[in-house]
C-alpha cells in the first residue's frame, strides 16, 4: 500500500512540475483612450455638449473596459483549462508508464518468455485503436501498397525497439534498463551522421560526455548487471534511432497516406509490428508459455484470472502511455518536452526501486544521475541548435 500510494505522489509531483513549467500566462493589452485632436478655435463647449461628450466618452471606457475585462477572464480562463489538461495528461503518462514497467517486470518475473510477452502486449493495441476506427470515432488511415512498403523497415525498428525493452526488463532491473536506455541520444547522433550525413554543433557532442560517462559508471557498479539486459536495451536503442532515422529519410516531405496523424501512424506501426512478431515468437519460444502459465497456477501464486489480468494489463498500459504520450507532448514546447522525460525517467527508476526494492549502489546513483543529467542537457542543446534554423 505504501509503494502504491508513493508511485502516485511521485508521478502527480512531476507532472505539476512539469505543467507548470509549460505554463505561460497571456499578456492583455489595455485598451488606450483615444486622445482628443487639438481644435482650430478655442471656443469654450456649450454644458449639453460637454455632458454629452463625458457621457459618450464614460459609455464608451465602460464598453471599452467590460471587454477588457471578459477578454481577460476568458484567457486567465482558457490558459487554466490549458495548463489542467497538460498537467493531465503528464500525470496519466507517468502513471501509465510507471504502470506498465510494473506489471512488465512483475509478468517477467514468473514467466520468463520475453518474445511471447512483448507481442501480447505489442496485440493489445489492437483492441483499443480498432474499435475507434470501426466505429468511426477515429478517422480510420487509408494506405496503398506502396505507403506499407515505406512503412515496413519502420515497423521492424519499432518492433525491436518494444522488444529490446521487454528483454533488458526481464535479464535484469528495471532502473538499470532506464539508465541504459537513457544512452539513445548517444546512438542517434551516430545513426544521424552515418546515414544522414548531419553534422551537429560542437555544445550537443559535449553533452554526450556526461550520457557516456554516467552510463558506463552506472553498469560497473550495477549490483543486478547482466550482459543480456546491457545487450538488449542497446538493442532498443538502436532500433529507435533507426526508427527515426528512417522516418527522416523515407517520409521526410512525403505523403503517406489518408488521416496518418501521429496516433494512426502509431497504430498502424503498432499492427505491422505485431504480424513480424508473431512468426518470431513462435519461432523463438514457440508456445511453451501455455505450459508455464500453467505450472504458474499450480504453484498457487496466481490464479488463471489473475495472471491472465497482469498480462493484459501490461499490454493497455503499454499502448496507453504511448497515447497518451502523443497528447501531452504535442501541447508543450520542445524544453518542457526535454524536462518532461527527463523527470519521467528519474520517476520509473525511483517508482521500480520502490516498488520492487531494488538495491543501488552508490556509484550506480551517482552513474544514473549524470547520464539522466546529460540526456536533459542534449535535449536543451538540440533544442538551441534548432532556433537559428527557424530565424532564417
């Protein structure tokens, strides 16, 4: 009860932070009174016309100042209702995040068949999106032939990339799978010069010191390494650079597509992903979890409803941190995007160090908060080296 009742404080705590750093309150422009022309003549007004002008001039500063005042209250109005719906969705991808890499880990732990869980939860996607879709609530993506041949080498980074994740979560914990994880921007920079030929500013390769050295540190002094886990979240790492690399390359200024947003790309990633997986699993762990579901509930640790509940949990929490991923970062700026999963980092280390208590060595603090500190300050750098781009 006490790690529950932590995990939520701990993710509200971010996301208040977080929204309120996305927070930019409205300036309101007064309206000016309108200055009287100098006359010709100096004749003095007669009183009827005098209180006729006062009253036309009070009339009019009172109209003036009631907009004034309804402008003002319905922007303090709108930027409130802005900054709660921000503030929502941070708290809700925390959560589910934090969430998902709970009942992940907690499913791993008794079933050690990785491939077979990442595409039941990679599946359960499928039963949030599509119904969407048939019902017309979502805008259903219409593809040709040739958008799904783009589309494959993505879906197979993206697929490494849920499946890299799942592995590291089960070989090893899930902090250190997040610190590793937290090298990517190491990767992407590498990926980006290979097959882009994009040249970053000298301030962005600085900051991939920190990434490198705290990583490194954090895995000498890891007290639960295992070269699997290491392997597997690189592994993830890799797959979601490629995944963005070839984005860049292959649907940069091209149209994929009707009714692709985000989301429907997400989805449509999330159902090629799953046709790769299956064959893969099936080739790879074939169905012997049956046989350990099974020998589970025998043991009595769980029964069918409840392990069958974890499984399906770590599948809706999966796909709905993702989307609600989407929502919350495309309302704020790119440095409160930095800052935001920057913090939701460091809140699933603390949340599964809590949640599974998980021992840490000191210079695995000590590695974890350098190279989470050097991610916020590449974000920050990238985000620096963008601005003259868009002054042009």
């Amino acid at each position: 009860m006490f790690a529950k009742r932590a995990l939520v404080t701990l993710a509200l705590a971010a996301s208040v932070s977080v929204s309120a750093s996305a927070f930019n309150t409205q300036a309101f422009v007064k309206n000016a009174l309108v200055a009287t022309k100098p006359q010709a003549t100096f004749r003095k007004p007669s009183l009827a016309k005098r209180d006729g002008k006062k009253k036309n001039a009070l009339v009019r500063f009172a109209a003036d100042a009631g907009d004034a005042k309804a402008s003002k209250g319905s922007s303090d109005d709108s930027s409130l209702a802005a900054t709660l719906q921000v503030g929502l969705y941070f708290a809700l991808w925390y959560l589910f995040n934090i969430a998902y890499n709970i009942y992940n880990k907690q499913a791993l732990n008794v079933l050690d068949y990785p491939w077979t869980i990442a595409t039941i939860q990679m599946a359960a996607g499928i039963f949030y999106f599509l119904p969407l879709w048939l019902t017309g609530l979502r805008k259903a993506p219409k593809l040709s032939v040739g958008d799904i041949k783009t589309l494959i080498p993505i879906a197979l980074c993206h697929t490494g990339v849920h499946v890299g994740a799942v592995i590291a979560l089960g070989a090893g914990a899930v902090s250190f799978a997040h610190i590793v994880k937290a090298s990517e921007p190491v990767v992407t920079c590498a990926l980006n010069y290979a097959f882009l030929g994009q040249v970053l500013p000298t301030p962005v390769y600085l900051t991939l010191l920190p990434i490198i050295g705290g990583v490194a540190i954090a895995s000498m002094k890891e007290l639960s390494f295992t070269f699997l886990a290491l392997a597997s979240a690189m592994l993830s790492n890799v797959s979601s650079s490629a995944r963005g690399v070839l984005s860049k390359k292959t649907m940069s200024g091209k149209k994929i597509g009707e009714n692709l947003d985000a989301q429907n790309l997400y989805a449509v990633l999330t159902a090629m992903s799953t046709l790769i997986l299956i064959p893969l699993m099936l080739g790879i762990e074939g169905l012997g979890m049956f046989k350990a579901f099974k020998d589970v509930v025998a043991s009595g640790d769980f029964t069918y409803k409840s392990l069958s509940l974890l499984l399906a949990l770590g599948g809706l929490t999966y796909y709905a941190y993702n989307e609600v991923a989407f929502l919350a970062l495309g309302k704020v700026n790119p440095v409160t995007h930095a800052v935001g999963n920057t913090i939701k980092r460091v809140v699933i280390i603390v949340a599964s160090v809590i949640a599974f208590k998980t021992p840490m060595s000191t210079g695995s603090i000590v590695g974890s908060s350098v190279a989470i500190a050097g991610t916020l300050l590449y974000s920050l750098a990238m985000n620096a080296s963008k601005k003259p781009e868009k002054k042009k």
